[in-house]
C-alpha cells in the first residue's frame, strides 16, 4: 500500500469508476479515507490500487467492508445490477450501512433504493452531482441530495471532498429531480446555442467574430461558455459525453409524462441530439455538445 495518512472515520467503498467516479474515489483516497473499490472494468481500478485503494470483485464485497457505500454508474440498469442483482451491493450490506447514490437515474429507481433499504436497517442517499470531469478533478461538484435530511448532515465531511456545494433538497427521489432539472437547462441551453450560432452562419455572419460576440455577452450561461471552444475548433472532446445526455432526456422526458408537464422546448432539444446519437452510437464518445455540429448540417452548412 502507498504511504499515506489514514484519517479517522468511516471507512468508504466506491462502486463505479468510469470518468466521473475514478475522479471521485481519488478525491476521497487523498484525502485519507480507507476506500474499497469496485468496477467491472477491472483495469479502472489499477491506479487507485496503486495510490492505496483495495480492490474487490464484486458490489456486495465492496458492501461487506464499507460503512458507506458510495456509487457512480450509468444508468438505471447499471444501478439496478449493482444493487439488486445476485452479486449486489444490498445483499451483503450490514445493518447501519449508509449508500451515498451518486448516479443520475430517474426518481422512480431511487425511491426503489431507498425502499429496499428501510427493512434492511440500510439508509440511503440519492446524491447526483452537477458538474463534468474538470469538476470532479477538483472537488467543484455541486451535490443534490434527497433522502433523511440527518444522514445527510451525518455525510457532510464526504461530500465536502467532492464537491464545493452540496443541497438538501428533499426526501427520498428529491436529489435526482432536481438533477433533472439542472440537465433540462443544459441540455436546452446547448441546443439554443447550437440555433444561434446556425443562423449566425447562415445570416453571413463571420465565424470567429460571431462566436467571439457570443463569449462576450451576458447571455450566455457558463456552461455554454464553455463549449465555444467546440464550436470554433469542430472537435468535440467529451467531457460529458453525447450518449449520457440522450440517456437524460429520455429521463427527463419520462417524468415529464409521468407528471404531466408539457415541455416542447426540451422535447425539441431531446429530438436533435438523438439525431446525432443515431449517427454516432457505433464510434467514439463525443461531447453533447456536439449538436453545434448537428443544427449546422441540418442547416445546410456542412455535408451530413
């Protein structure tokens, strides 16, 4: 094991160690928790074993050695193998266990969690974060929780290494409405400035200068900010991939009917980027911000 200061404290596990959840184990293993790590991709977790982390095979392993569990995974089937499935983390999970969810899955899959763990003497957290890799790197996140508001304060002294605020915002499912939310606003927010920038270009305007006035005005978000770069080069590295953000909308689509809340401004969103998913659901991952791209092709300036 690397020499390092075990602080005292519950000792953690962490299920999920893609992009975002590598990012967060590390935060946590730096900062002296004793960290159990699991992910299917057994490579994943190489170099945090090497910083010091013990890796398990298996969820419920991970459950069996943790006083909180924490998790990141990608979707409501990814959750619901990892903690119902034969090898989950429920299974094994002692009493007094708390389950810090950090996944963005529908309300309806978190309130399932959180009622599978009320026999069990388990407390749970649905905690999705806002925020992208950068964020995550550097413990920026913003975190939504739902669940006891007293295992949330409990859990503070972790979340404060993840991110740089954190919200009560409800009990059980209230964390992943209101990461619904968020992702309607940036998923809308995207696709207007992927509109703006289309009629730009086809009014004539000057690429550069265009996207130049657009980084200086006040009606840009941060976020859209942040995706000029994208717009000017026509790279899309993905920092929050394309495919998370289909998967959101047909989320936030979901509640939406379960609800009876008329989005069309996110319906018309969610119908542009699943034409770029269904272009490029075979290749490499791209940013959702890739539907810049989309909404100049289907403008006329660029070959499809």
């Amino acid at each position: 094991m690397a020499d390092r200061e075990l602080r005292s404290g519950p000792s953690l596990g962490f299920i999920g160690l893609g992009a975002m959840g590598g990012r967060m184990a590390r935060r946590l293993l730096a900062a002296g928790y004793d960290l159990t790590v699991h992910d299917r991709a057994r490579e994943r977790a190489r170099p945090l074993e090497q910083a010091g982390a013990k890796f398990v095979p298996t969820p419920k392993r991970v459950a069996a050695s943790a006083d909180v569990v924490l998790s990141s995974l990608t979707d409501d089937a990814a959750l619901d193998d990892v903690m119902f499935g034969p090898e989950g983390a429920l299974t094994m999970a002692r009493p007094g266990t708390t389950f810090i969810e950090m996944s963005t899955v529908s309300p309806r899959t978190s309130s399932r969690l959180h009622e599978a763990a009320i026999p069990r003497a388990l407390a749970v957290l649905d905690a999705p974060v806002s925020g992208s890799t950068p964020q995550a790197e550097e413990g920026q996140l913003v975190i939504l929780v739902g669940g006891r508001e007293d295992m949330y304060r409990e859990c503070l002294p972790i979340l404060s290494v993840l991110g740089k605020e954190s919200f009560y915002m409800g009990p059980a499912g209230s964390g992943t409405a209101a990461k619904l939310c968020l992702n309607t606003l940036l998923g809308v927010g995207i696709q207007a400035l992927a509109e703006a920038i289309a009629l730009g270009l086809r009014s004539g305007l000057d690429h550069e200068r265009l996207l130049q006035i657009l980084g200086n005005t006040s009606v840009l978000s941060p976020s859209q900010k942040s995706k000029l770069e994208h717009a000017r080069t026509g790279e899309y590295p993905a920092t929050f991939p394309l495919r998370l953000m289909y998967k959101d909308f047909s989320l936030i689509s979901q509640r939406a009917l379960e609800l009876s809340v008329a989005m069309p401004s996110t319906a018309a969103a969610a119908q542009v980027c699943a034409i770029e998913h269904a272009r490029h659901a075979a290749q490499e991952d791209e940013d959702f911000s890739a539907v810049i791209r989309t909404a100049q092709r289907m403008a006329g300036l660029a070959e499809w």
